[in-house]
C-alpha cells in the first residue's frame, strides 16, 4: 500500500532533490579510515585541521570532529584541531581559536563535557556571537536584548518551491 495522503513530507528546496545524501553511518565507515591516518601523523609534527566544507553547515563540522575521534585521535587533539590549530592554520590566531584576553569571544557553551565523549560537542546551551549570547536550541538572542530568531527565507510554507509533491498511489 502506497503511504497515505495524510502524511506530510519536510518541506525542500527544489533545489536541493537533485543532491545525494549520504547516511551518517556511510560517512562515518568511510571517513573513518582518512581519520586513521590523520590520528597517527599527529605525532609526527602534521597539524589537522578541521573543515566541514560545507555539506550540512555547522552539523557537519560536528560530523568531522567525531570522524577524528573514530580514527583514533584524543577528544583534546580533536578540539585543538578544531579551534586553535584551525585558527593558526589560516593565520588568525591572534584573533581567534582560544580564550584569551583581547581575543574575539565567539563560542558554544556545551551541558555536557566533550572530553568525556567527543559527541557532547551537539549539546549546546548557549552561543556567544560577536558580544550577544543566544539560546543554543532557539538561537533566539538573550543579551543584551532579547530578540528571537527572524524567520528565514526557507520557512515560508506558502513558497511553492516548499509545498510537499503530492503522493500518488501506484
């Protein structure tokens, strides 16, 4: 029996259908053995460096950090790889990849330690942008002023480029 009418589909970009996605445990097995190797020339003076190259934006870093963890690497190397290292690698580290005085402070505030499971790095309470400090599951501004979350482009349900195709029993 085809699935019934009733159900409604997420809407998308049409854009968007024409790309292949590939399972989060494809891309695990197979970015897992690159991850292998990075983790044992870390030793040896190469520096990783994390880069989500933008397939899902922000998810997808989180993707790569535990592709890093699979392959062998610390949750310490990880994160260094993530914010300091990344930062001196494009020449920013005096800007940018540790806290310091004088640096700029954009950051996540995790609930849960990401050394104790490189996961936790998704469990995000707070995130400080540019000085304002937003809630990390409505991303609605909380200081200095409270401000919600303005809808995106992308959220307008009555944008025929959204509106579910129709399902057809065949």
């Amino acid at each position: 029996m085809a699935v019934e009418k009733s159900v409604t589909r997420r809407p998308r970009p049409v854009a968007l259908a024409r790309f292949f996605w590939v399972p989060l445990v494809l891309l695990q097995l197979l970015s897992a053995s690159l991850q292998t190797a990075a983790s044992q020339l870390l030793p040896n003076g190469p520096v990783a460096l994390v880069g989500a190259h933008g397939e899902l934006q922000g998810l997808a870093y989180h993707w790569e950090m535990w592709s890093f963890a699979m392959g062998g690497m610390t949750p310490v190397e990880v994160l260094r790889a993530a914010t300091i290292d990344g930062a001196r690698i494009i020449g920013v580290e005096q800007d940018l990849g540790s806290i310091e005085v004088g640096k700029l402070a954009d950051m996540v505030v995790l609930n849960s330690n990401p050394l104790d499971d490189i996961r936790n790095t998704v469990d995000i309470d707070r995130v400080l942008i540019n000085g304002r400090l937003y809630n990390g599951d409505t991303m609605n501004q909380e200081w200095p002023d409270r401000v919600p979350l303005p809808d995106f482009w992308w959220w307008d349900q009555t944008d025929r480029r959204f509106v579910p195709d129709p399902i057809h029993a065949d």
